[in-house]
C-alpha cells in the first residue's frame, strides 16, 4: 500500500494543494510497517493534476490536514481513498498511526 502525505518543510502541510512536496510512503500493511519513504515534487499546482499524478506514482490513500471538495472526487474517482483532518507533522507517524487505527483527525480544515 503506498501513502501521500503533503509536506511543507518536512512536516504535514496544513493545506493540500499548496505544498512543497509529498511524502510518498510505502507499507506492509501485514506488518504494519513502513517499507520505505521517499519526498517527490509535485508537478505546478493546477485543478485536477495532482490526483491523476498520484495516481500515476502507484498511490492507493491520501491523508491530509485539508483538502477542497472537488479535489475529493477526483481522488475518489481514481481510486484513492482519502483521510481528512489529520493531526501531527511528522508523515511517517502519521501514516504508522493510520494503520494502527489510532490517527487523530479533526476538521477539514480547506473549506472550498
């Protein structure tokens, strides 16, 4: 199963759309470890390109602090599932407490 994580400064960026890079997270989902980790940039920002990206770079789920509506449905559409809300900064923790079933998530913090 491979995770992208959006980073800004190494740590989860508040808003998807505007990040620096994704932290690309590959796990076993048997074992509930990381496998490997690796930071790509995305391409510009522009509606409707990072899901099709992502989906390109093998991702099954995004977690995210927040992330607009359409940009949803146009994970859902390629198949990815998304987790909202989450909390923390470093990627791999998060990622590690997703499949543990222990992520602390809160709002959406992206409101368009």
């Amino acid at each position: 199963m491979r995770y992208a994580i959006p980073v800004s400064g190494g740590k989860l960026a508040a808003h998807f759309g505007h990040c620096e890079q994704f932290a690309l997270i590959d796990v076993d989902e048997a074992t509930k470890s990381i496998l490997r980790k690796e930071l790509v940039t995305p391409p510009e920002h522009q509606p409707g390109v990072l899901p099709a990206w992502l989906a390109e770079e093998g991702v099954n789920a995004v977690i995210a602090g927040g992330m607009g509506s359409r940009a949803q449905a146009l994970f859902q559409e390629n198949r990815i599932e998304v987790v909202i809300g989450a909390q923390g900064d470093d990627p791999e923790q998060i990622v590690l407490a997703h499949i543990q079933g222990a992520l602390t998530t809160g709002d959406n913090i992206c409101d368009h």
